[in-house]
C-alpha cells in the first residue's frame, strides 16, 4: 500500500490510495453537440411519416388507376377531331363607306363526325364574321345532336351594316379586294359541346373553327372569280 501525500494535509496521510475522480456525464441542451431522444416527438415524427407515405401511395394509386381508365377509353373509342367544310359562299353586296360596312354573305358549312362510338351534341354554336380582324357581324345557329360517322349541315347569313374601324393599311387592303373582286373574309365558329360515349355524357367542351375563307362578289348576275371549297381549322380550348 503506498503512501499518498495531500499538499493540503500539513503531514503525510497513511491510508488506501484516493482513487481518481469520475468522469460524469452531462446531458447537452440545444447549444451542444449531443443528442437528446424525446420519444413523444420520435413518435410524431414516425406518424407524420406514416401519413405522409399513405398519402403519396394514395396519390399514385389514383393516378395510376386514371391513366390506365383514359387509356381503355382512348382504345376502345379511337377519338378523331371532327371536320369541318366551308363548301359553299355567296357574296352580293361588301360595301365600305364612312366606317361603315355594307355586306350580304351567306355561307354553307358541312360538319363531319369521323368517329364510330362518339356521338356530339352542339349545345350552341355561334357564326362570326371578320374582315382585316374587325368583327363584323354574328348569328346564332341551330343547335344539333351529330351521330356516329355522319355529316350534317348548316348555312350561316350574314346580312345588314355594322360600324368597322379600319386604318390605312387596311384600307389599303380593302381596295386591292375591291379591284380584284375577291374578298379575305374569316369566319369562325364558337361551339360549346358535349361528347357522348355509349350512355356517358362528357363535360362541356369549347372548341373554336376558324375558316380563312376567299370570296367572289356576285353582282348583276356576274361573278368576279370562283370560290373554292375550305376545310376549316379545329382547335380544341
């Protein structure tokens, strides 16, 4: 047994060696670099977690069911855009005179509905009429339901004199048509259908038809040049 001297003693102490103190350890608080386990907040965190996956899988499982129900759709019905035809036009009277515009134009359009298992219902169709991007005129067309894989026809008149604002080059332009006899006209057409598969009716639809369209003016028994038939564009919105 050795013999240990405490400086702080004024003689030798004579005993059993001191042993060295222990190191304790100290739980660290939010500035220390330790980790400290709360296991009610291990245990949200684990729930939030939980959810969080169901969620997604959820999500997914949806989607998943969605795409594969569109896909079934798309090949069992094969949707092809209708086509529209703007077959035939008469022109008798495009009169402009102090920003005002005097016109008689009747049109023939013919709708083609290429699909075998879609049927389409026209809840209302509206016929516009523009010359160098002023409307000058709008009719209102009858509203149809259009079978599978049938054609149907309808003819827009446009008649009467309406206030056009045009500049100079539009002016311009207008004269070229004048001398020429052949008029730029656009007609578009603003629809609002619905498509039918079997016994299920879709939402509602808004497609818009554009025709750029090349008129002759038909006067005193005259033509000045020949219209040629147009397929109109589709664009579905």
């Amino acid at each position: 047994m050795g013999e240990t001297r405490q400086p702080h003693l004024n003689g030798a102490y004579y005993g059993p060696s001191i042993p060295p103190p222990s190191k304790s350890y100290h739980s660290q608080g939010r500035g220390g670099s330790g980790c400290c386990c709360n296991p009610f907040s291990c245990c949200c965190s684990c729930i939030a977690n939980c959810i969080c996956t169901c969620i997604c899988q959820i999500v997914f499982t949806i989607l998943l069911i969605v795409g594969i129900i569109v896909l079934v759709c798309w090949l069992i019905f094969r949707p092809n855009n209708v086509k529209f035809y703007a077959n035939d036009a008469s022109l008798t009277e495009f009169n402009f005179n102090n920003n005002t515009l005097h016109y008689n134009l009747a049109l023939n359009l013919t709708i083609r509905n290429p699909n075998k298992r879609i049927g389409i219902y026209y809840d209302r169709i509206e016929a516009r009429a523009f010359y160098e991007g002023q409307r000058f005129a709008s009719v209102p067309l009858q509203p149809f339901y259009q079978g599978h894989k049938s054609t149907h026809s309808l003819k827009a008149e446009f008649k009467g004199q309406n206030i056009v604002l045009l500049g100079n080059k539009e002016l311009s332009n207008y004269d070229n048509d004048k001398n020429s006899g052949m008029y730029d006209i656009e007609v578009k057409l603003y629809l609002r259908t619905r498509l039918k598969f079997g016994f299920v009716k879709s939402t509602k639809v808004k497609p818009k038809i554009e025709c750029d369209l090349k008129i002759p003016l038909h006067s005193n028994g005259t033509s000045s040049g020949t219209y040629e038939s147009k397929r109109c564009d589709f664009d579905w919105r």
